[in-house]
C-alpha cells in the first residue's frame, strides 16, 4: 500500500532528527559550561588581583579578610598555593578533601579542569612583577550539573525515539494486519457476486434445461467479471492505462450486471441511473467501474427495508464534475464520515472493511479525484461524491 512506500524514509527521519536534537543539546549546554567557566575565570582573576594588592601593602592582615569574607561568596572550588605549590588558603572544597594529601590530589585534578592564576603584585622599588603564588579553581556545582544534564538530555532523547520507533512499527503492523483481513474480505465480497450468480443459474438450468441458450450470455459475463476480479487484484500498484470512456455507459454497465443479480444478494433495491448519455471522462474504465460499483454495493448492504432506492446522478459546477451515489439506507454518524474510508474499518461485524479504502485511493491516487460522504443521516441514508476536474 502506498502509506508503507516510504516506512525507511520515516524512519531515517526519526533517526536524523534524534542526531540533530542530541547534537544541539550538547552544543548547546557546553556553550552554557564555556560561558559558565569564562565568569568564573573573570571572577578569580579579581580576586587573584585583591589578593596581590593586599599583599603588596605593608600591612598584610587584610589577606584573612579577603579570604573569609570575599572569597567566601564564590560558588566553586578554590585554593591559593605558594611559589612551591603547596596549599595555603581553600574555599568550598567537597567535604572528602581533608587532609593536605586529599587537597593536593584535588589540585591537579582542578589544574586538569583550569589552569591556575599566578599570584603577583609589582614591587615598587625594581618596578618588577613578584609572583608570590596562584590561584587554583575547578568547575562549580551548576557546571558539573549542567554536564550531567546533557547526558540525561540524551538519554531522554533516545528513549523518545525508541519509543516513536516502537509506536511506529506497532501502528504499522497493526494496519498491515487490518489491510491483509481487509484484502481477504474484500476479495471474497468481489467473487461473492458473481459466484453466488452463478450458482442460482446452475439451479435454474436444473429446473429449466430448455432455456440454455438464454442462460449461457448471463454465465459468460459472470465468468467474465471472475476474470476481471482476477485481473483488478493482479494489477494493484501497476500504472492502470487511461482513456476517455462514456460515464453514463460505464455506469449502465454496472447498475445492468448488479439488477440481475439483487435477487441472489437478498435485496429488493431500485438502481437508477440519472446520468445523461455521452458524458466523457478521462479514466481508466474498469477501475473506475469497480469504484461506482463498490458504492452502490456499499449502499444495498446498507438498506434493510424493501422500499430501497439507489441513485447516481452528476453534477457540473466549478470546473469540476461530481457524481454522486445516493442511497436510502440506514446512514452513517457523523464522526464516522472519514473513518469509512480507513482499512479496516466496518460498521458491520461481517463487514469487508477495505472497500471504501481501496475506493479512495483509486479515486484520488489514480484518478487524481476526491471521494468523500457528502451529506448522511441515520437512518434516512447517504450520499457520497465522487469529484474529478473538468477535463474537457
């Protein structure tokens, strides 16, 4: 069917845009970790210049102030170490780090992360650059969060196509169960006619052995529609050849074989055709038989009564020309008026549930038409239309 032609296309969708989702959560939380990194670099880097210029004064005891008081604030790990990298003041160390062995350890994993800020000040005597030690900081908490965060995103990510994955094929397998029940019925329904014709003409001739000849044109042209039924099957998803054909004949044709065979159907209904003579369309005219056919079909399984009525009429407006089927059954709820032409779908527990899906899609795929209920009421009936621009 043509829903599944492009099942791998979708798929790959789903997966390109997965990569796509990933690869921007991950750019974009890095730049947020770099953005992050850069003002706590900035930050540390002020306070490395506080620090050299409470050193350079005489007085040094601003240095235990600048460490409780200002550095305090920071939200990250810091450490200032002398000439000789050994630790002499820290801030926000994770509370694992307690001995000058663990700080040390923890140093050179801070250094691995960011490299450290030298400690200087200019002495005013040589107009030199003393560096008296550094500044060493890691990652704060919210960077490391915002790391594990990308991870979850991505993990998120891959759980949401999986799961589009799974829905995906669940739904797909699903209809092509449908499908296949649907192909089955629908195939029975199509052989059903003709058969069930050619049954009743084997009794008649038992009873009526004199009436052979007159028998005999009837069987040929069930014989002939079990031919064209093979046929129709045989060709789905081949290119069907188009030409201009007579509507009115095409029409005729149909209603003629379906009149003489109500009676094996159980049905008492009236077919009308209202279609003038000599209506060209461009069609192919043994799909488009099989289109008008399975509506009228639709509609005799649709009257229960014995006052059934089934017209086909057509209207020219807009460019366009509409056909239009109308019947006096039992009618369909509104909500339903798309679903009858999903696969599957059946108001009948007997019902073939692919007839009208099919329809359609020889009416819109092939024909380039539209196939639509136009009007419908429970029980008064309903009318579909069959629409195809005015090529003339």
């Amino acid at each position: 069917m043509k829903q599944y032609r492009h099942t791998g296309n979708i798929k790959s969708g789903l997966f390109i845009l997965g990569i796509i989702l990933i690869s921007s959560l991950l750019i974009y939380t890095q730049s947020l970790v770099n953005r992050l990194r850069v003002d706590s670099r900035q930050i540390v880097t002020l306070y490395a210049e506080i620090i050299a210029n409470t050193v350079s004064q005489p007085d040094d005891s601003n240095l235990d102030f600048v460490f409780e008081n200002i550095i305090q604030k920071v939200q990250f790990p810091i450490i200032q170490t002398s000439l000789d990298g050994e630790p002499q003041s820290w801030r926000n160390l994770p509370d694992h780090v307690l001995s000058n062995k663990d700080r040390n350890k923890f140093l050179v994993k801070m250094d691995a992360q960011t490299s450290p800020i030298p400690l200087e000040f200019l002495d005013i005597n040589s107009k030199n650059k003393i560096i008296f030690g550094h500044l060493h900081y890691g990652d704060s908490d919210l960077i490391h969060q915002l790391q594990w965060l990308a991870y979850l995103e991505i993990i998120a990510v891959a759980l949401f196509i999986f799961l589009g994955f799974t829905g995906f094929s669940f739904i797909r397998n699903s209809e092509k169960r449908h499908i296949w029940v649907g192909m089955a019925r629908e195939t029975a329904h199509q052989l059903g006619t003709p058969v069930s014709a050619l049954l009743g003409w084997v009794e008649w001739l038992k009873e009526h052995p004199e009436k052979t000849e007159e028998i005999i044109p009837e069987i040929e042209l069930d014989l002939n529609r079990l031919q064209q039924i093979s046929r129709r099957f045989s060709k789905m998803g081949s290119e069907p050849e188009m030409g201009w054909i007579d509507l009115s004949q095409n029409v005729d044709r149909v209603i003629g074989y379906l009149k003489k065979r109500l009676p094996s159907l159980g049905k008492s209904v009236q077919l009308k055709n209202d279609i003038s003579s000599e209506v060209p369309i461009f069609a192919n005219g043994s799909l488009l038989a099989w289109s008008i056919e399975n509506i009228i079909r639709n509609g005799i399984d649709a009257i229960e009564g014995d006052e059934g009525l089934i017209t086909v009429s057509l209207i020219k407006e807009n460019n366009r020309v509409h056909i239009q089927i109308k019947d006096n059954g039992c009618g369909i709820p509104k909500k339903d008026w798309k679903n009858v032409f999903r696969p599957g779908f059946s108001s009948k527990k007997t019902g073939w549930g692919l007839g009208l899906s099919l329809t359609q899609r020889i009416i819109e795929d092939i024909h380039g038409g539209q196939l639509k209920v136009l009007d419908s009421s429970v029980g008064l009936g309903t009318t579909f239309e069959i629409s195809f621009p005015d090529q003339k």
